[in-house]
C-alpha cells in the first residue's frame, strides 16, 4: 500500500501542478533554461556572466557589488569563464544499537574553465579524486567541446552527465547515486539539445568510458524533454536504456519543478527501473522516486523537507530504502553554501532499524 501511495502522490505532484545540476530555485523566478546561469546545456560547472551576477542577485543573502567575481577578483567575460566546486561534508551516525560514528568527507575539489569563441564553446576541469584509494589522483570530472549554430540549439562531445530528470548537486540522494548517475560516474557522451521558450530537448548517445573499463560502464542513450506552460513550472520526461555485456537497463519517468509561490516550491523525480541479464529470461522491476519541499522565509535561506523511497527489485523487499529527511539550505554571500541535514535512513535489507544521520556540506564555488 505504501509503495501505491507514492507513486499517487507524485502523480497528483507532478501533473496538477510545474533540472539542474545546480539550484532548481531559480526556476521559480523563471528562469527555466541552464544556460541562462551555466555554460553547460544541463547546468552544473562554470557559471556565465549573468549566472554569477543572480547568484549574487538572488541566491544569496548578502553579497556588495562585484563579490560575485571569480576569486572575488577576476570577472567572468563573453570569451573566458573561470570557477570551481570545493565540497565537503560531516556525517555523524547514531546505529540501531546506540553505537554512533562520525566522518569528514572531502567529496569535490575542482578548478574549471570555459572558453567561447563565437559558436564553440571549450569546458576543462581539473581536480582531485578524493575517493582514490592509493593518494591524491588527479582527474577531469568534465570537458567537453560544444558548437552552437544558434541560441536554442547546441551539439556536444565529451565527458558529463547525460540529462535525465533532476539534476540536483546532492549526488548521494536515491535519483543520483540510485540510479548511476553518482560523482565520478560521468560518461562520455554525444549530446544534441534544443532549449526553447516553451520546450526542451535532449537526445544523448552515451559512449560510456573507454578510459575506465572496470568496472564495465553500460553505453546506451538518453532522451529528456521538459515543458514550460507557465512561469516558475516545469515538468520534464526523461528514458533511458543502457547496456553492457552483463546487463540491460531501461528507466523511464516524470519529474517537475514547481514554483508553488513566491516562497515555497517543490521538486519531485519518479523513476521506473527494469533491469535483466542477458543470460536470464526473468525481467527486474523497480521504483524509485524522490520529493522535497522547499520554503524559503528570506531571500538565500531555505528549509526543506524531503522524502526518498528505493526498491530495485518489487518481488525483494530486502531492495527497499527509505528516508526521509528534514534540513536547512543557506547561502549567505556568494560563493558559499551551508546545508545541515537531519535524516532518518532505512536499509531494509542491511538495517532492521533506521539510522539517525546528521550532515553538515559546507560548499564553496570561487
């Protein structure tokens, strides 16, 4: 019962109501393209000229004229953008059995620039792999080359996430890392997209990673479309097939942005799964959905609740998660972010109890 009462709850969600890797609030003030704030086509990265100066504008409490520059010095121009992620995180656990455990994570740590030159676009990051487990390795999370005949269409090549559903920066939510798009899994890709006023279009062929067979990345298409009907909403369809030699991905569902009021929006992802072996006849049901509800109170401070609910296998209830997730979103002055996150964390299969979790992100983006 609980499972049918998710999905109509996202259903009602989604179609009686209105995707970035980078901060979806800004689609309530009807900005609804990514490239209207990134460089990339799907958000995420290097910020425009005019990205950096709403950041200043609109996502941040505080900020004085030209804090919004890179370094606080160097300022974005038509030809050469310069920015960069540095994320890290404290996780504190309380266990079932009242053991508790605490964690710091250095989950980002990446220079990026991007340089146009009339209609080509060149994007390059540089970083640490902090998740390496022999030292410090260096990598390149994204670069790309990207050619724009005109504003609403552009054609891309190299390495990124493909666009499917939300896009959202916390990579370790159930419609990130569930469903493979986690950091450090970016892909290399063909991308062709139309962003109109009213419609959106991503066709993506994923060329998985020919640097990085181990383990086996699947190759496969994506395919994204969002539509705008009126200001501050957004509701979007995204499918996905993938395949490797072991296995056959399909995943295909709606999600949404929605501007509820001036101070109170919503996002919401659902996700149908399946999954089979090549070598094995049954098919593998899954679902996979996420829901959060933002209010922001003042301009730069949001409080949120959120809901995720995972079962890869519908005949397994071992598959199944649960969490629900109550925290505080803030942007104080350009450049930095402060998420702390309380969550209640259910592994049916792992946990016969939740674990209570208490994160702090601390995000700074020069």
């Amino acid at each position: 019962m609980r499972l049918f009462s998710i999905i109509w709850i996202n259903l009602v969600l989604l179609f009686v109501s209105g995707t970035a890797f980078g901060y979806p609030e800004l689609t309530r003030h009807n900005y609804n393209n990514c490239m209207v704030c990134h460089i990339s086509p799907t958000g995420g990265g290097v910020l425009s000229q005019y990205g950096r100066s709403l950041s200043k504008e609109l996502l941040s409490t505080w900020g004085y004229e030209g804090e919004e520059n890179f370094m606080y010095l160097i300022p974005t121009t038509e030809t050469v953008a310069l920015g960069g992620d540095l994320r890290t995180v404290q996780i504190a656990d309380k266990l079932a059995n009242g053991d508790k455990r605490k964690r710091w994570i250095h989950m980002q740590k990446d220079l990026e620039v991007a340089i146009t030159l009339k209609k080509w676009v060149g994007a390059v990051s540089v970083g640490e792999n902090t998740f390496a487990e022999k030292g410090s390795q260096m990598l390149s999370r994204r670069h790309y080359i990207m050619y724009k005949p005109t504003d609403e269409i552009s054609l891309r090549g190299g390495k990124f996430f493909p666009s499917f559903g939300l896009h959202l920066p916390d990579h370790n939510t159930v419609i990130r890392r569930g469903l493979g798009w986690d950091q450090g899994q970016e892909t290399y890709n063909l991308e062709g997209a139309y962003q109109g006023e009213k419609w959106h279009y991503f066709l993506t062929a994923i060329l998985g990673r020919p640097d990085d067979e181990t383990p086996i990345r699947q190759r496969g298409i994506t395919f994204s479309t969002a539509y705008h009907p009126k200001d501050g909403h957004k509701y979007g369809l995204s499918y996905y097939y993938g395949e490797n030699p072991d296995l056959i991905t399909h995943m295909l569902g709606p999600y949404a942005v929605v501007g509820l009021t001036e101070h109170i929006y919503f996002l919401g992802q659902l996700t149908a799964v399946r999954a089979y072996p090549y070598s094995a006849s049954d098919h593998q049901w899954g679902i996979v959905d996420y829901m959060r509800l933002n209010y922001e109170p003042f301009k730069g401070f949001h409080l949120f609740l959120a809901q995720e609910f995972s079962q890869t296998n519908l005949n397994t209830h071992a598959t199944r998660t649960d969490t629900h997730s109550l925290g505080v979103q803030f942007f104080p002055r350009p450049h930095f972010e402060v998420q702390v996150m309380g969550q209640n964390l259910h592994i049916q299969g792992i946990q016969k109890k939740p674990v209570e979790r208490l994160n702090v992100m601390l995000h700074f983006y020069p």
